[in-house]
C-alpha cells in the first residue's frame, strides 16, 4: 500500500477482515469491547444509586454517593482487567496450539 506524501490530508484505506471469518471476529471483538464499557457503566450507575439511597436514608449527602461511585469504578476496572487478562491468556493458547513441530 503506497503511502500518502507528508503533510497530506489523504490517508490510505485501512486493511478489512477478508472473508466472513474475517467480519465474525472483528464483530465478536467489537461486542466483547462494548460489553467491558457497558459492565463498567453499570457497575457504577447501581453502586452510585444504592449510595444515593444510603444517603437519603442517613442523612449523610453526598458520602455514599462518591463512595458508591468509586467502588463501581474500581470494581469495573477490577473486571475489565481480569476479562483482558483472561483474552490474552487465550490469544496466546491459540497462537501456541497454531504451531506445528516442523524439525521433528
């Protein structure tokens, strides 16, 4: 792919998935990354309205809410960390079971 002089705007197209193996894992890929937000978000929002319900209940504004907040921020980064973790634990078994003994 011919690259585009310095300082001009056009850029080269980015290399696609051939195939429909190709397009099915750039999908799966794409859910299994939207799906890490999504965890985290919700981690969040339930932590931050059960702070919310604490503070209304004992009258402490706004501690439970930040509290709740960052729990749920710590939680998903807790999840999303263990989910890549466990993603590149298997990228790499793939990658090892791909190999063949070619000098035996």
């Amino acid at each position: 792919m011919r690259q585009p002089p310095p300082g001009s705007t056009n850029r080269p197209e980015p290399e696609k998935p051939q195939g429909s193996i190709g397009r099915r894992y750039a999908k799966a890929a794409g859910s299994e990354f939207a799906s890490l937000g999504i965890a985290m978000g919700l981690a969040i929002a339930l932590l931050a309205v059960g702070g919310n319900w604490l503070d209304n209940r004992l009258g402490t504004a706004p501690l439970f809410v930040l509290l709740g907040v960052f729990a749920g921020f710590a939680g998903g980064c807790y999840s999303m960390f263990g989910r890549l973790a466990a993603q590149r634990e298997r990228a790499a078994a793939d990658e090892t079971d791909g190999e063949t003994d070619r000098g035996k």
